[in-house]
C-alpha cells in the first residue's frame, strides 16, 4: 500500500509539473501574440509619442480624386464607400497620404493661421499642434489614415460622420480621435479622421469604446 501511495503522489506531482509548464507556455503565448500583434502593418502606432518607425516604406495605391492610400486597406475602402452610397450617404475623401514635407507644411499654415488670430509664435504652435500632428508623427504619412467629409451636394458632413460612426469599423476603420478619449490621443476632437487597423481589431476597439491607444496598452 506504501509503495501505491507514493506511486499516486509521484504521478500526481509530475501532472502538476506539466500542467504549470502548460500554463506557462500558454501566458507565454499571449504575451508573444500581444506583442506581434502591436508589430503588425495595421497597428502600428503613430501620435506625438510615437514616430514613423525608421525607413518606413509604403506602396501607394492612388485614388480617382488624385489622393492615395497604403494600397493594402484599398480594397476595403472601397467596400466601405459603396456600401455608404447604397445607404444614400455620399463620401469623399479629402485628405489621405502626406509625405513629411506636405505634413510641415499643413502645420506651418495653422501655425500663420492662430498668429493671424493674433497669438504670438510659441502661442500659434502649441495651438496648431492640438490639431497637426507634428512631421514625423502623422498617421498620414504611413498611409492608413484618410479624412472623410461630405460630397458636396451630395450628404452632409453630419449624415457622413454619423454613418461612418456606426458602421465604419466593419470594413476595419476606426474613428481615431473620438471627443472622450482627447486626454489619452492627446488630438482634439476629429470626426473625419479615420485610420485602418483591420476588421478585427476594428471591431474590439468599436465594441470596448477605447481608442487605439487604450487597444495597444500604450499611453498617448
């Protein structure tokens, strides 16, 4: 009986051992797909913390209006576009990739545009960086983000933001800078701003209310 019983409690320490390595590797694991995952194209995060990763490269796919997107979420904007128009929603996209010399000068003009108003230059340029991300740190610039207004005489702004609000993260876009979430962006308000993470993620970050940020555990 001695002999049985130690055999029991051997067999039943070696389970426990494999068991705790099972659950190891499997924490393992999570980390490792968390972490791969923060690595992949569409999740890369850019904002004022954050800057293009170095030799950063990205293959264009131009648009009708003469704009251009990372040609990889194409297909998936346009899915997007024509599902808006089905609904009577008309979109147009009015801003998307910007090289970093386009980008310095969209956030030169804001700055003349605050001193206009009468603040002085440091005043203008912290100002203009509430709404222009500084070159370097634009999602524009890797290609991912477009901005989105009304066609002209074709929708409202309000009925194309309202519309991309509900349904834009099923074709994997996400509204970027929502009006609750400005103290961890670190952007002010953006209702025309959308970026493409994939259709997964899209749709965790939409269901949890959290902004990118929030998704990837990192702070603006």
């Amino acid at each position: 009986m001695k002999i049985k019983h130690t055999l029991v409690l051997g067999l039943m320490a070696v389970a426990m051992i494999f068991g705790m390595n099972g659950l190891m590797k499997g924490s393992k694991t999570d980390v490792q797909a968390n972490a791969q995952e923060q690595t992949e194209w569409n999740l890369i995060l850019v904002n004022k913390n954050h800057s293009i990763p170095d030799n950063y490269e990205v293959e264009l796919q131009e648009l009708p209006n003469g704009q251009a997107v990372d040609k990889r979420i194409y297909p998936e904007l346009q899915e997007m576009f024509d599902a808006a128009r089905s609904q009577g929603i008309y979109p147009e996209i009015g801003s998307s990739y910007r090289t970093t010399e386009t980008q310095q000068a969209i956030m030169e003009e804001k700055i003349a545009t605050f001193q206009g108003q009468g603040y002085s230059y440091e005043d203008a340029k912290k100002e203009a960086k509430k709404w222009v991300a500084l070159p370097g740190t634009s999602e524009h610039e890797l290609g991912l983000a477009v901005d989105i207004n009304a066609k002209p005489n074709a929708s409202t702004d309000k009925a194309v933001y309202r519309w991309l609000a509900d349904n834009a993260y099923r074709y994997g876009f996400i509204l970027r800078y929502p009006s609750d979430k400005v103290a961890i962006t670190g952007v002010d308000y953006e209702p025309w701003h959308y970026r493409y993470v994939g259709k997964k993620a899209a749709e965790k970050i939409f269901e949890a209310d959290i902004a990118l940020e929030e998704y990837l555990g990192e702070g603006a």
